[in-house]
C-alpha cells in the first residue's frame, strides 16, 4: 500500500527523509548518530544534519547530552497517544483481552484492516511467549494472517476483489477459487483457524469484532505453537475467542449478541 | 506563511499538519488542513500523500479525509520502552488503579504544559479526559500543581507572567497571589488535590515523583466527585503518595 496510488514525484523529500530517519529507531537500536543516519539512509550528511535539528525542536527527537547521540522524542509519545484515543476500539477491547490472555497463557492480538494489510492495534504477550511476526503497529497480508482472513471474510465482495487482485505474490500458493471458499467457510463458521502460514509450528485463531452497525470493523486472535493449542481443546478455543470477539462488539455498541442471548433464555 | 518553497519549510509544515490533530479532531481534511497552514491546497496534499506513503497518517476511504496513521503507535511504545520511569512506574500506577478504582497517570511538567506520559484506565466507562501525550495547563490540575509546588518562586512568577492563570471553571485559581499560598500549602502537605478547576464535576489528586532529589514527574488520579469525594480524600491520597513514592525508591535503587 505504500507505493500505489500516490505518485512519488509528488513526494516532498524532506518530508520522506524526516519520517524515514524517525522509523529508523528499532528497540534493538535506541540512539544514532548523524553520520550512523546518513549511512543507514544514504542521505547527505548536511542535510541529515538539518533534518535532525528540526525534527528535534519539535520533540520529535532528543540529543542525549552524554553521547549526544538522538532518541525519539516525546511529541511522539503525544501521537501515539492520539491514535489510541482515536481507536475507540483499542479502549475498549483492553480489558477483554488481557483476561483472555491470562486465562489460555497465548498471545492475543486486536487488528484493523487497513487495504490489502492487517496492522496490530494490540498485542497482549502471555507469559511463555514464542517469537511471532507481529508487534503493535506492524503490518501483515491480510490473507495470511488468521485475524486477517476473519475480518475479510465479512466485507463486501468488491473489497475482497480488491484485496485479492493487490495481493498477488502473497496468495501464489493458492487460487483466487480456493481463498473464496476459505472466506465463505470462515463466514459461515464465524471464526478462522489458520496454521503455519506466516510461521512455521504457530495456529493462529481469530474472530470478527462488529461495531454498532454490525459491520466488522476488527478482529481478535490468539496465536501459539501448535503443540500447547493442540493440548487445549479447538473448540474449547474457538469458543472463548468468539466470546471475547462479542464483549469486545458489545462494548462498541453492538447488541445483536446480547439480544440473541436473551431470546434463548427466553425460550 | 512565506511563498518562498524551500525544503525546510515542508518538513515545517508536515510537522505543524501532525500538530492540527487533538484528542477532540481525529480527522481532517485537505481544505481545512489547507487553511489552517495557510498554505495552498495543492501543497497540502502533497504533505498527506507523502505522510500516507509512511503511514503516519491514513485516509478514509468514506470520508476521503485524514486521520492518524497506526505506525505511529509502534513510535510511540519505542519511546515509552526507553522511559525508565515508565518501566518502573506502570506495574505500581496500575496497582494504584486496581486499589482506587480510579484511572491514573505519570505526568511531567513540559514547556509549561503538564504532559501525560502513560495512562492507565480504571474500568469506570468514564470521562475521556486525558490520554497519553496529552497536554493540560498546570495551574488547575492536581499533576501540575504538586510539581509546581517544588519550583523556585521565579519560576512559578515566570509561568503566570508568560501564560497567566486562565479560568476554566469557576474553581480554577486565576490570583497569583493565592496560587502561590496553595503551591506552599501543597509542599507542606505533600500532595495536590484540584476539584473541579479544569472540568466540572472531575477531580484529581497528585503527589510528587522525586528523580536525583528533584520533583521531576508526579502520579495522579482522576475520577468523577461522586467517587472522589471528600470522606474518601484521606484514604485516596494515601494510597497516591504511597505510589508515587514507590516509583521515587525503585528510581533511586536502579
């Protein structure tokens, strides 16, 4: 989704560079220098130079006075703050998860769609993680991802043309027939199991979350090595995973659950 | 703004334009972003698309306009995982959410502003008022007012001669004078309580987080005046102080 649509002549370079150097910072790495900066980037070192001392009276980046070395700043901080709050949805599927999390010992994530990508809004580490392709903010192919695949299955057929066709290298293992009958499975089962398609020896289990209107706007997924998710029940998973999908559709207004539920006690 | 399209300029603009967004605007579009900046509409869609091609900020497809990108959240939990006092402070501030029942915060004082580093919501469907990287004036908030406390008086002097004291509701303190003798009252007592003086009907109370024997960051929550209500002061504020002081003694042990 990067390079389409928008044509990069248009691109304002120094804008380009500013955010390419900010997205340099890795937790491995917390500190470069300028000339570290114009190596990574192969940009001139004089206009790195004056990137940096922008980018650092805005809070965007900090020296620190011992090594005089730069670290993210805390405008940052600010942003990041905003997109939580803005994510309605990352507020009120917390406190969901985290018990979910306790109570199977995996690790559960909340996605979003965004084109032909998943990107991880959440991601709740159980106590013996295993190492996995995902961290907060990261994206991944919707179509490889369980959390992906059940949040496609629910949009509309145009959006799934749409996803497939951009997909192209990520699906070349399969048909455009064979994705359509995982979609309408997982649809009308109303959850996705997917096993080792980004990493070997992990399942990744997912449900849809529904905002007030009934569309699925996110998903959820609990994600581990295939020999602990062996050992707990699927269905005894599935279950609580589609659970955990509801409260979290409830707290964002959607009722239809709740109604169902009540029209069962009734009967 | 100058006609003069140089290239600092741009990254400027760019970051003035990540800037328009607040905790009340989630989205804007090209016009109104054009207008803002007071540049032309052409220049501002050349920002979006270069920040979209980073992913700091994302379109809406139904609404064709901006909002902040998820990328930045990944930014964001980098800053805060280089934050000692945030590694150090979150276990204890969500223990102190758990005992209280009240969503709580790390704050530092910041160009003058109080500025929420991490936030730890209680399960009361409460009130957005805060969020990380927010930004409040200090003189009517409990998480201002307490690192205030432990200021020198020129300092203080200096704020209300650069910022004065705006009212933001009938409680807000707004004479320096008296701003001053509860600064001193709140250092004798080592903890600020602010009832209603930057919302109604919301109060917080804060105590002081000390870093190499300075008051650098405070601790404090914030809830509704049903809950946080004057028979509880006593019993609140003591398990606020004994949180803040909790993060001041594993700093210093570090």
């Amino acid at each position: 989704m990067q390079k389409d649509g928008a044509n990069e002549k248009y691109f304002l370079g120094s804008v380009k560079n500013a955010i390419r150097i900010l997205k340099l910072y890795s937790r491995p790495k917390q500190e470069y220098g300028i000339t570290e900066i114009a190596h990574q980037l192969d940009i001139h070192k004089t206009t790195v130079h004056r990137l940096v001392t922008k980018l650092c009276s805005k809070g965007f980046l900090e020296q620190n006075p011992h090594t005089k070395r730069y670290h993210l700043g805390l405008s940052i901080l600010g942003l990041s703050g905003l997109v939580t709050t803005h994510y309605e949805i990352y507020r009120v599927s917390l406190h969901v998860l985290k018990p979910l999390v306790d109570e199977l010992g995996e690790t559960a994530h909340l996605a979003i769609l965004e084109d032909q990508h998943i990107v991880y809004l959440h991601k709740i580490e159980c106590r013996h993680p295993v190492s996995l392709m995902s961290s907060i903010g990261q994206r991944n192919p919707a179509l490889k991802t369980g959390v992906g695949k059940v949040i496609l299955a629910y949009q509309p057929e145009e959006y799934i043309q749409h996803v497939i066709a951009k997909s192209g290298p990520y699906h070349c293992e399969k048909t455009e027939a064979q994705i359509r009958a995982e979609l309408d499975q997982i649809k009308k089962q109303g959850y996705s199991i997917v096993k080792e398609e980004i990493s070997k020896g992990i399942v990744s289990i997912g449900a849809p979350v529904k905002d007030y209107t009934g569309k699925v706007i996110a998903g959820i997924s609990v994600v581990g090595p295939l020999d602990r998710i062996k050992k707990m029940k699927t269905g005894f998973l599935v279950d609580k995973i589609i659970k955990a999908a509801a409260e979290i559709s409830e707290n964002l207004g959607f009722y239809e659950t709740k109604q169902k539920a009540a029209s069962l006690e009734r009967n | 703004m100058a006609k003069t399209k140089n290239k600092s300029n741009s990254l400027d603009n760019a970051l003035k334009l990540l800037d328009l967004f607040s905790m009340d605007v989630s989205e804007l579009g090209v016009t109104e972003i054009a207008n803002k900046l007071g540049i032309a509409k052409s220049t501002a869609h050349r920002l979006l698309i270069t920040l979209e091609s980073e992913g700091f900020v994302m379109k809406n497809r139904e609404t064709s306009r901006y909002h902040l990108g998820v990328p930045l959240l990944a930014l964001g939990n980098l800053v805060s995982s280089r934050l000692k006092i945030l590694e150090v402070g979150r276990p204890i501030i969500r223990q102190l959410v758990e005992k209280t029942g009240e969503s709580a915060h790390i704050a530092i004082l910041k160009n003058g502003e109080v500025f929420y580093l991490c936030k730890e919501d209680c399960k009361h469907p409460v009130e957005m008022l805060t969020h990380i990287g927010r930004k409040n004036p200090p003189h009517c908030t409990s998480a201002g007012k307490v690192i205030f406390a432990y200021k020198p008086k020129d300092f203080i002097e200096n704020y209300i001669k650069e910022h004065g004291l705006h009212p933001y509701t009938p409680y807000t303190i707004t004479h320096p004078e008296e701003f001053l003798r509860v600064l001193k009252q709140i250092k004798q007592q080592g903890y600020a309580i602010s009832k209603e003086e930057l919302h109604e009907g919301i109060t917080s109370i804060a105590a002081p987080i000390t870093v190499n024997q300075q008051v650098a960051a405070s601790v404090s929550i914030v809830g509704s005046i049903k809950r946080i209500h004057p028979t509880n002061y006593h019993s609140l504020t003591k398990s606020v102080i004994q949180a803040a002081d909790q993060i001041s003694h594993k700093l210093k042990t570090l």
